[in-house]
C-alpha cells in the first residue's frame, strides 16, 4: 500500500510508523511544512495508560520516549494564599520537539519517507505524485484539508472563551502547579510542570474578557510575556519566561483554543484520475488536531493523537486489505472514545473558562472542585489517588455540617452530612425525587400504593423523600391517575403518607405542588405519550399553544381571573399540605407545566404585562410563590422546580434560569430543584450521566442559591462528588429508587461504607445484606 500523511506531527509520524512495521513493503511518506527540528509549544503530558498503548505498538520507540520522561505524583494548587498539595495522580510529561525527534529517528531507521520544507497546497496533486492509495490528513487544528471537504467532514469548531498563551521557563516545578491569581481585571491561571531536566511549561490563560482589559491585547509579545512574569512571580523565582513563538507578532500568541469535532473523518476521493488511464478511490482521513481537540487542560490532545494513530494501523490490519471496512471501522470505534475525552475536556474547559464562579469556595472544597472538574474523576477515584488527602478533606466538611468527627473516626461520606434550612435538618444529601407514579383513582387520593412506594423509599434511609407533582385543581392534572390536593379526603391520604414517615422513619416529607397547564389532560404514561383524553378538560396556558401542533388541544390563554383561581388554588393545597404534615414544599415551575409555560419564551407569547421581558415573565409564577409561602409556616422551607434550559432555540438560557434563582429566593425560596426541558417536545437534549448538573453548579456557584441536582445521577460516588465539589447542596435520585428501594444501602454496602442506621424491625436482614452483596459476583 502507498500512503501519503499529510502534516508531520504525532499523528502522521506515528502511524506512518506503525504501518512500516506492519508491512515493509508498505511506501509510507510523511509530509511537513516546518524544519526536522522545528516545533512550538513545550511539553506535553502522557497518562501511564498511553504509555503502555505505545509499548504495545512499538516498544523500540516507546523505550526511547520512557527514557525521556519527567514523572510526577502530585498536584499542587495556589489559591487564595494557600497551598494544597495532593498526590497520586500519575503524570508523564516530554518535551514536543524531544517527543518529534524520536518519532523522526524511529520512521527514517525503518524506511519512512520524511520530506520537510514542504507545504501541501493541493492534497489530491500530491495523491497523484506518489501514486498514494491512503492519505491521511494529520495537518493540525487549522487543517486545510478539513476545509476542503467540509461537506463530507462536517466539522463543528467551537472557538472557547479563554485566550492562553504556551510558554516555558527555567523553574522546575516538582509537581503539576496549578497557580491562581486575582487581578482588578478577573482571574488568571497558569499550569505549569517540568518536562524535562531544567525547564517546564508554563501556560496562562484567562477569560477573553479579562485579557482585553487587561490591555494585553494591545502589547507587543515582549510586553505580554512581562506582564505575565510580573503577575506569576512569586512563583518563578526570577526566572524568565520564553517564547519560542517568535514567527507571531505581537497579542497573536495569545489564542482561543478551538474545539473541533467532526461527524465524519473520512472522504472518498470516489474515481480518482491517479495517473493517466488509471481510476481509484483514494479515502482521505483525518487524523489527530485536523479530526478532533481536547484542551490542554486534561493533557490529551497528544495522547489522542497517538491513540488514533494505533487504532486506524490495528484496523486496517484486522481489515485484510478491505480499506473501505477498515475505514468504517475505525471511525465508530475511535470516535465513541474521542468524544468521551472531549466531554471531559468541555467540562474542564467550562471550568477554566469560569474560575470566578468558584471563587467564593474555600481553597479546599476549590481545590476538589479543580480535581474533578472533567467528571471522569469521582470522590472514590480520588480517595485510591490520595486517601490520606480525601479523608482530611471528608472531615473538612463534617465539620462544616456542625458533625464531630474524633481522631479515630472515619468522617462521615459527603453525602451523609446533615443540611439544615430553617428549622429542618434533613439527616443527609439523598433525596427521592418527586416522581410521577400515576397511580391515584380519578378521585385523585393517594391511597396504599403511595404509602407503600413513599414509605418504602423513606425506610431506605434517604434524607428527604418527595411526593410526585400533585394536582391543585382538577382541571390541573396530567391523566387522571394523577394525586390532587384541592379536598378533605385526598388531604387525609397525604396525611397517611406524613404520618407512616414520621413515625417508622427518620425521612422528611416533601411533597410537589402543581398544575399541568397545557400539558394536561393525556392518558397515564405507560400509554403513548402525550396522547390527549377523547373526554378531557379545559386546558389553561400562558399562551393558546398547543403542547403538540395538531395533537393537542389547543389551551386557553389565561385571563387576569384565571390567575386569581390558579393562585387561590395553590395557595389552599399549600395549606392542606401544611395541615397533612408535610415537612417540605415544592413548587413545579418547570417541565412545561403552566407556570413553566409563563417561563418560557417558547410558550409566553403575550403582549400584556405576563410576557415579553424576563421580568415580565416571571411576574404570575412569582406571584403564586409569594402567596404560598405567606400560607406555609415559616420554619418549613421551600423550593421551586425550573427548567434550567429548554433545550431548544429561543427557549430559556442558563443565564436567563440563574436570574430566575435568584428572584424566587428573594421571594423566599429557599432551594432551587434545577431540572431541565420537557418545555417542548422539539427539545435537542444533551444527555449523559449527571448532565443537569451543570445547571445546578452554575446556579448554586453563580446565583448564590441552595439547588438540587437531579437527572441520570445513578450512584452513591457521583451523589458524593457533586456534595463535596459544592456543585449542589442535595441530589435527587428518581429511577434508581423506582428500581430498588433499598438503593441507598445497596451502594454504601458497595462502597465499604455504613452509615445510614436500618429500621429495628429490619436490623436482622442488615447482616446478610451486607455479606452477600460483598461476595464477588459467580460466574453463571
């Protein structure tokens, strides 16, 4: 086979490496636009894994990359005048133009073609002169070629928020610093770690924002790089730090880093004229920067790189010479890996790109916020890192939750610490999200099959156990199974329910107040969705939409005497509610429901003083808040459920849902149940695990307000890592519980860990749970 990578980088030289040794007879040339031993950038980080992915491909090159290797364990951060330092964590760096030159040596000593000096201008000219049946497009993060094939490749390039600069200095740093400094400007960040003997990177970045009033985008490269060492000088002991981008001018090394994702890496040249008189279908793949990006941050654009570089030669291999199969194959699979990288780099980009969010963490919880930023890191993976450190900082936040801990205690997990709002004091952060059962008469009483599941789910030991959205009128539910709240009878089925808690269980007892707005009147969900009742009722909306064009009834748009009933309505079950025993009420002011409809943009399409601005918007579901929580005792709190986003253009933003945060608590709220969607059924979600909580971080961290996290949050250790990054203050867990009522202790058995007490009644069973839940699993 003849192959032509285009763009000698790590990618190109690898695989063009890789497919030398595969097969001699291969005619493998790499094709590089710079000088042998030109390079920009510094070091770059490895993970122990991609070490032993280069043993296995080539052991000759792997052993002269090892011998080249600076290795480190720990993490230091710098925040706020403290340092924290951790261990465990496995890093390897290398310097690139080190890294370059090995590969280099490696590809000339097994016949690999290198032809420096030279810029490819016509991909498809240069299949021709070398006869080539593979190209590969290695040609960096501005690739050409990408360009070229757009429609094919369909790239999306997201340009971030942050400006960074990539420098190196003679201090070594012993382990990978993480420096933060505060100016009047915003907040810089440096990560800097030594990749060989006498010099490290040296990285700063900052918010666009922060770099333009910092007046850097108007200094010389000089002027800029002095800024930098005046700002981070404490840690550079005098040092100097250098460019070695000396081809840029002025602010242009100073860049936003550009995340690239493309839908297809492949391109069939389809009947190419490879010669005269000969056809052949020449694919052009991209590899490497031109393929994808990770930021720097989590250390992977190089390891990714590499990584597609050993997959694409093992598949073409597996192949036996069908290139078309080899192709196809190496694309599903090395994608599915790319993008778990690159969702962990979004998240660690997010966070970088928003250090002012976390600024007001003490530098330990900051400092755990930092480690677990990508979320591929969680509470138990940091503890087999660093169990000394996790341990300390455990008891770090027991303490904070007014829980002692002696010497020879274990603290508390994060998720198991108290959280006292006003006068109630939940036993821990787990709770049973408000689920919609749908299993009420048409009476809407909640009778044994409510106090079967709600009881069950508070002997398991959760904190807070909430009861489904319940109906405040008739003409308020979804389906006619649903609970309602508006008479004596259904008042007294909730009362059982309070009661069987608060005297088998050390559970509070919430409870979600709502009305279904548009979306009422359908069959159970079980049934197919959204399909309206051939004899429903009257709907009411903010606006006459209907949920689904030309399947829903189209709702009425509420008069200023609709809102009066609706706010009577609410404010009469929130005294039901208070008389049942009910410990803790919820607003549904999300998910499309008829408060959420007033929300949304999307659903709020009214002239009057109920629509338009966001101010406006809020007015009636405000109203509504204000006269429940004059109704219900003040030492019982309150939340309100919000779609964060609607998951859908022209719909409600983040930024929009931390406004409404805010001005929900000013009127007494005292958490916000961050959910999202459900406002439209032409929602785009982005779903994956705990992928609301983001939502819930930026309003609790930006808005200044208690949340609830909730959504795909599966197990104890993720319950554990939101608690203890301060990402939220309870998580709400719904199918897991559905499934398991015994899901709380299941996981603490899983963990090692005890800590929430069984009934008297059930004690005996506590043992043999435990015990068998410990054995390893049988083969069957």
């Amino acid at each position: 086979m003849k192959i032509v990578c285009i763009g000698g980088g790590p990618a190109g030289l690898y695989f063009g490496l890789l497919m030398k040794l595969q097969d001699p007879t291969h005619e493998v040339v790499v094709i590089e636009r710079n000088r042998p031993y030109d390079t920009f950038g510094w070091g770059v980080v490895f993970s122990d894994a991609t070490v032993d992915h280069l043993h296995e491909a080539d052991p000759v090159s792997a052993r002269s990359i090892a011998d080249e290797f600076s290795r480190w364990e720990d993490i230091e951060v710098h925040f706020k005048g403290q340092t924290i330092r951790t261990t465990g964590h496995g890093f390897i760096g290398i310097g690139r133009k080190r890294l370059l030159n090995i590969l280099q040596a490696r590809c000339e000593e097994v016949g690999v073609q290198l032809v420096f000096e030279t810029t490819v201008e016509d991909d498809q000219a240069i299949a021709r002169q070398h006869g080539a049946d593979l190209v590969i497009a290695s040609d960096g993060i501005n690739s050409p070629i990408r360009t070229r094939y757009a429609d094919t490749y369909r790239p999306d390039i997201d340009t971030r928020h942050c400006r960074f600069v990539w420098l190196g200095t003679r201090k070594v740093f012993d382990a990978f610093n993480f420096l933060f400094v505060q100016t009047e400007h915003g907040w810089f960040a440096a990560h800097a770690y030594r990749f060989e003997n006498g010099m490290s990177t040296f990285i700063v970045e900052t918010p666009d924002d922060c770099w333009q009033r910092s007046g850097l985008d108007q200094m010389s490269q000089e002027e800029g790089i002095a800024f930098c060492e005046r700002l981070f000088a404490p840690w550079l002991d005098g040092e100097r730090l250098i460019s070695n981008a000396s081809h840029l001018r002025g602010s242009a090394i100073w860049i936003r880093f550009p995340r690239v994702i493309c839908d297809r890496w492949v391109h069939w040249n389809d009947g190419f004229d490879i010669a005269p008189g000969q056809q052949r279908d020449v694919p052009v793949v991209l590899m490497g920067d031109a393929a994808h990006t990770a930021h720097f941050s989590i250390g992977s654009g190089t390891k990714l790189a590499l990584e597609d570089a050993i997959e694409l030669a093992r598949c073409l291999k597996d192949a036996h010479g069908d290139l078309r199969a080899g192709l196809a194959h190496y694309q599903d699979v090395r994608s599915v890996e790319v993008l778990k990288i690159q969702n962990a780099a979004r998240n660690s980009t997010e966070w970088f790109e928003n250090v002012r969010r976390y600024a007001d963490l003490e530098p330990a919880q900051f400092t755990y916020s930092l480690l677990t930023r990508s979320q591929r890191i969680s509470h138990e993976n940091l503890r087999l890192r660093d169990p000394r450190w996790v341990d300390g900082y455990e008891r770090w936040l027991a303490e904070r939750a007014g829980v002692p801990v002696a010497d020879t205690q274990s603290a508390p997990l994060p998720m198991l610490n108290p959280y006292t709002v006003r006068r109630l004091t939940l036993r821990n952060r787990v709770v049973v999200s408000p689920t919609l059962l749908q299993a009420a008469g048409d009476d809407g009483v909640a009778r044994d099959f409510h106090r079967m599941y709600l009881g069950s789910r508070a002997l398991s030991g959760a904190g807070l156990v909430m009861m489904e959205m319940t109906a405040v009128t008739p003409q308020g539910r979804m389906t006619r199974a649903d609970t309602g709240l508006w008479n004596a009878e259904q008042q007294a089925g909730i009362a059982a329910i309070a009661d069987f808690i608060h005297r088998h269980t050390s559970a509070c007892f919430g409870l979600q107040l709502g009305h279904a707005g548009r979306r009422g009147a359908v069959q159970t969900g079980w049934d197919p969705a959204d399909q309206p009742l051939s004899d429903g009722w009257t709907l009411l909306s903010a606006s006459a939409l209907p949920y689904r064009d030309g399947l829903s009834p189209v709702p009425w748009a509420m008069s200023r005497l609709d809102m009066d009933d609706v706010r009577e309505a609410f404010v009469a079950a929130t005294r039901r509610a208070a008389e049942a025993g009910v410990d803790w009420l919820e607003l549904q002011a999300g998910h499309g429901f008829l408060l959420s409809s007033f929300l949304s943009p999307l659903t709020n399409q009214r002239e009057d003083d109920y629509g338009g601005s966001l101010d406006k918007r809020l007015r009636f579901p405000l109203e509504v808040f204000a006269a429940m929580r004059a109704a219900w005792p003040a030492d019982r709190p309150m939340s309100v459920r919000l779609s964060a986003t609607d998951w859908a253009e022209g719909g409600t933003t983040v930024d929009e849902a931390i406004e409404m945060a805010r001005r929900f608590k000013q009127a007494g709220a005292d958490v916000v149940d961050v959910s999202t969607g459900e406002v439209t059924p032409d929602q785009r979600p982005v779903y994956g695990r705990m992928y609301q909580t983001p939502m819930a971080d930026r309003i609790r961290n930006e808005g200044q307000v208690d949340t609830i996290a909730v959504g795909a949050i599966t197990e104890a250790d993720q319950v554990n890592s939101v608690i203890a990054s301060g990402r939220a203050d309870l998580c709400a867990i719904g199918r897991p519980f559905m499934s398991d009522p015994a899901w709380l202790h299941r996981e603490l058995v899983r963990l090692g860990r005890g800590g929430v007490a069984w009934h008297p009644a059930m004690e005996p069973a506590r043992t043999q749970f435990e015990r068998v839940l410990a054995k390893p699993a049988t083969p069957l």
